[in-house]
C-alpha cells in the first residue's frame, strides 16, 4: 500500500468513533479544553500513581531518596527509553523540554563569530537561551524565516541557505508551538549532518504526537517533554544526547554527581539523576503515564496519535471553513496540533499577559480554552487547537460556530 494511502486507511480509522475519555482526566467540565499544548493534562489516575509516590517518599524521605531513587530512576528511565527508541545510558530527566535545551547551550564552548541557526517559529523561551549563550561568547545568531504558509521542501531550503562554514549548531523545532508545523526533522538533520553542523532538537511536543526513534533519528541532542502529549504529571521532561557528546554535556545546576563515585555508572547518569533535593515522583511516574494512555484504545500508542492526528485535522478544516482561510501546510505537518490563518485582529498591543482581546472574549464568553497566536507579528494571528483523547469532534463545532459570530461582530465594530 502506498504511503498515501495508509496514512488516509489510518485516518478513516482514527474516526471510527470513541469512548469519550474526559471523565478519566481532571479538567473542568464547564470548560472546552482545546489547549492541551500549552501545559498538557494529566489522567486522575496518573495523578494517584504520583501521590502514592510521593505520600511513600514522605513516609520515609531518606530511604526513598538516599537509597532507593537511583535504581527507581533507573527503571522509568528504561521504560522511556523503550518508548522513544532510545538507549537508556543517553538519557537524563530534566523539568521541561526548555531545561534541556538550556544544559545543552550552556555547556557548550562557542568562539566569537561562530553561527548559530535557528528558525523565526522557534519557541521563545529557547529562543532567548540561545540569544543569551550568544551575548556571553560573541556567538552570532542566525534567525530562518520560514515561509508560512508553508511545505516540508520549502523549511529544508530555507534552513539550508544559512548555513555557512561558520555555523556550528542548529536548535529546530520538531513541532513548532505558535505555528504547529511538524517540522521534517529528519531531512533537516541529515543535510545539516551532511555539513558538519550539530543540531539540537527542540522536541517539547514531538513524545506522544508523532513516533519517535532516538537511535536512529540522527540528531546531536533531543530535549523532549513527558508532562505534554504523553500525559506525564508537569515537571517531566527528558534530555537524550548522543553518546559521544556526553562528557560535554552537563546539568544547569552542578552537584554532588561531579565527583561522586559509584562503579558502573556514567557521569552523564550521575551528574543529571541528583542536582539536589527536588520532588522525583514526576519521572517517576512516566511508565505510568505511558502504559495507561497507552492501553486506553486497543491500538495502543500507534492509535492513540492516529485518533489525535485525525481530530486535529477535522477540527483545522472545521475552523478554516469559519475562518473563512485555507489550511496554512499539508496535512503532513500537522500532527496533534492544528494552526487556523484568523483575519488580523483589531489592535497590536498583544503581549504573553495581554492577550488578542479574542482569546479572553471565546473563554468568558463561551466556555472555550483555547489560545490565539500573534503571528508573526499583532494584528496577524493564528487560533491554536490541541487534540487529545479527551476531546471530542462537538467541542471544535462549538469554537467554529463562536469564532464565526465573534469575527463577524470585529468586522462590524
């Protein structure tokens, strides 16, 4: 079968209908959650799992963390790794995707004029590290503009027309946050290998939206969430590096793990598994979280993201038909995540705590969480919608009919 026809067979499929899972999730049932990619959400079961954990290490703080943290570690570590395609000596748990990137750019040693690549949709947060890691070695940053609307094709040239002798590293994102473009990851890493560049990946979205194959993917270093798409309590995220890259690479806080000394265990494990007293259940609970969403459709993981992809799809052209715009990149880019091209909004004071006066106008006036993204620059904007298993086909009906009566009353104020 041909790869278009399996992905549309895997689709037909994914819209098979569902159980509806929103009871097994916390949220407020007076609120349609569309926005499960800006913080993700957690099952009430995995939930009791992590304060089981933690009521265990309260009962026994010393015994729980003195004694038996490296080897729990070591199982969750193990099972994450199965789940990404990954050997468990390149990992390490880190908070969130963010901090990831952080140990990585931090640690590295750059010369002035040295190039550092990275996209326009890049997110922000790391967008900054590599802007602040810049300043401190007289590093140059080198920001893509991608065209949006966009193509796989049209990403890969534009990335590849920066790159000169002096780049040295590439931070891309798998899954971009205010676009929601599935970047072609692989294509990009093979080119870049090609010229000597590292390439840092960005992958904060990329576990549980889209199949992932560490050993095999090619990238330098991968920093990727649990807390998103595999429903992971918040505070677990993951950082793999490649194994010739880990004496280089070394936590954000440097601790006992510097010179401790324990046979058979790498720095790069000692070093990340204790940065000091911290609340560990989080990483603990990733096996959890992945077996349990995993197990809640008979096809397991494969259907899980298949469902989600086919939702995301539905609801991307549901909004556009409200919208009155036309889908902004193939179905191919999108993953869990769909971005809406929305007409221009009616001011450009927007900010992170001063939203589109849409935003707020869709939550008190309708119930609806979702974001709208100022892109790439107030008044232009993007709606952003998530799909996880709690969802369903009638909430985004629900935000077309709202978004349409909400931009016709713009166009008449």
């Amino acid at each position: 079968m041909a790869r278009d026809e399996r992905r549309r067979a895997l689709r037909t499929n994914a819209r098979v209908s569902t159980p509806d899972f929103a009871h097994l999730w916390p949220l407020d049932p007076g609120i349609v959650f569309l926005n499960h990619g800006s913080f993700g959400a957690c099952p009430a079961e995995v939930l009791r799992y992590q304060a089981d954990l933690r009521a265990e290490m309260e009962a026994e703080p010393v015994r729980f963390l003195s004694r038996e943290l490296d080897d729990r570690l070591d199982v969750a570590r193990a099972a994450l790794a199965a789940f990404l395609g990954a050997d468990p000596d390149d990992l390490a748990f880190v908070t969130n995707a963010t901090s990831g990137v952080n140990a990585v750019l931090r640690s590295r040693v750059f010369e002035p004029g040295d190039e550092l690549v990275t996209t326009n949709h890049a997110y922000n947060a790391c967008k900054n590290a590599l802007e602040y890691v810049a300043q401190r070695t007289g590093a140059r940053v080198v920001i893509v503009t991608l065209p949006f609307p966009t193509t796989p094709d049209a990403v890969v040239d534009a990335v590849l027309a920066h790159v000169t002798t002096r780049t040295r590293l590439a931070l891309l994102d798998h899954v971009t946050s205010p676009t929601a473009l599935v970047l072609p990851i692989e294509r990009l890493i093979t080119e870049l290998s090609r010229r000597s560049v590292d390439v840092l990946v960005d992958g904060a979205h990329a576990p549980g939206m889209v199949p992932l194959d560490l050993r095999t993917l090619g990238a330098t270093y991968y920093s990727g969430n649990c807390h998103k798409w595999l429903c992971a309590p918040k505070g677990s995220a993951f950082l793999w590096v490649r194994r010739d890259r880990h004496a280089d690479v070394r936590p954000l806080t440097i601790s006992h793990g510097a010179n401790a000394q324990r046979p058979g265990r790498a720095r790069f494990r000692l070093e990340f598994d204790w940065t000091g007293t911290s609340d560990p259940t989080a990483w603990l609970t990733v096996p959890k979280a992945i077996d349990y969403v995993g197990a809640l459709l008979p096809g397991g993981w494969p259907a899980v993201m298949a469902r989600n992809h086919a939702l995301a799809l539905d609801a991307r052209q549901l909004l556009c038909d409200a919208a009155g715009t036309v889908p902004p990149c193939p179905e191919t880019m999108v993953g869990s995540l769909a971005s809406v091209v929305l007409p221009d909004g009616p001011t450009t004071n927007v900010s992170w705590r001063n939203p589109d006066p849409l935003q707020p106008r869709l939550f008190h006036g309708w119930g609806i969480e979702v974001p709208i993204m100022s892109w790439p620059s107030p008044p232009r904007r993007l709606i952003r919608v998530s799909a996880q298993l709690y969802n369903q086909r009638a909430q985004y009906a629900r935000l077309g009919e709202a978004l349409a009566k909400e931009l016709a009353a713009e166009r008449r104020s």
